[in-house]
C-alpha cells in the first residue's frame, strides 16, 4: 500500500502534464482562429502550426480533423469572450467603459465566427447546437454589461442584449477593406448613451 508522500509525488507529474496540456491547446486554438481569419478556415494545418511555434503532429494530436479544430476554437473564442465581461466590469469605473471594451472583443470574435460559421454549414446539426452555445453563454454577459450601465444612468433603460449583440453582428458583415466594423459599432453604442446635463 503507497504511503500518502508516494502518492502525492506520483499525482504531481500528472497535474502538471495536465496544465501544459490545456496551456498548449489555448496557444493552438489562439493560432488557429488568428490564421482563420487572415487565410480562412481551409488554411493549411502547417500555417496553424507555425503560427502556434508546434510541429503538425501536435495539432492532429489534439484535433483529429479539422472538423474538431474548428469546433474548438468556435468554443474557444465563445469562452474567451464569455469571461472577459465580468472581468472588464470588475476592473472599470465605467460601466459603459466595460460593455465598450466587451462589444470590441465580441467583433473580434465575430471576424472569426463568420468564417467558422461557413465551415460547419455542412453540418447544419452541430452548427445550430454551437449557434445555442453562443446564445446561452454571451447573452447574459452582454445583459450583466447593459445592466450595470443602465443602474449608474450611463445608457437609456430598454435594449435587449440579443438585439444589441445582433446589430453588432450585422455592422460586422462584409469584406470590404474600406468599410471598418468598428468605427460603426463605436457610432452605434455611442447612441445608447444618455445625454450628459
């Protein structure tokens, strides 16, 4: 029978392999949607590779198929901005200041997912759970964000977070390289403001 320091020598090797796991795959992901949204979600497994400095058998080790990659880092981008909304609030005076900050990454994240959106099409099954994924975890966010703002007089009481997040989403299609999302995401919460006296 072990004695309680073997077992604990024996767990911490493991732990760590644990968190070099989960830190090598957030690199993967974060490479994976910055080469989607400059090459598309057809780029080579080895741009992907070279972008997160990891040879080809790495990914294929975490991602089977590209199916899985692309999933993963839908997920991934999801979660990212999923927690940045409760963290931007926390480290703002300014509520508006946060949901400003928050709608910039949820552009971001909306560059990628256009792209990612036309990869799972094929599957039109996983592509509606991923789409409910989206849903349930970025709308109370954006609403945790519309709230705050609202209770210290920032913006007018009334927008919906998912008509918020919509409109956001809809300023953010076209591949335009004259037309910039962002100058008109600006003018539109700039809109839900209220007037200072």
């Amino acid at each position: 029978m072990p004695t309680t320091g073997q077992s604990e020598s024996e767990e911490k090797p493991t732990r760590g392999k644990r968190a070099d796991a989960v830190r090598n795959q957030r690199v993967l992901l974060a490479a994976a949607a910055e080469v989607f949204v400059t090459s598309g979600v057809d780029a080579p497994i080895r741009e992907i590779a070279c972008q997160a400095g990891v040879g080809v058998g790495t990914i294929y080790r975490h991602f089977p198929t590209r199916a899985d990659l692309v999933v993963a880092v839908y997920r991934h981008q999801v979660e990212a901005c999923a927690e940045a909304g409760p963290t931007l609030l926390a480290g703002t005076d300014s509520p508006f200041a946060a949901l400003r900050q928050w709608a910039d990454l949820f552009v971001d994240f909306l560059v990628t997912k256009h792209g990612l959106a036309g990869a799972l099409q094929s599957d039109s099954s996983g592509f509606e759970a991923l789409h409910a994924y989206f849903l349930d975890r970025l709308v109370p966010v954006c609403a945790q964000l519309l709230d705050a703002a609202v209770a210290v007089d920032e913006i007018t009481p009334g927008t919906q977070p998912y008509e918020l997040m919509r409109a956001i989403g809809n300023l953010c299609i076209g591949h335009d390289p004259h037309y910039d999302p962002r100058r008109m995401v600006e003018l539109l919460l700039r809109g839900l403001r209220n007037p200072r006296p």
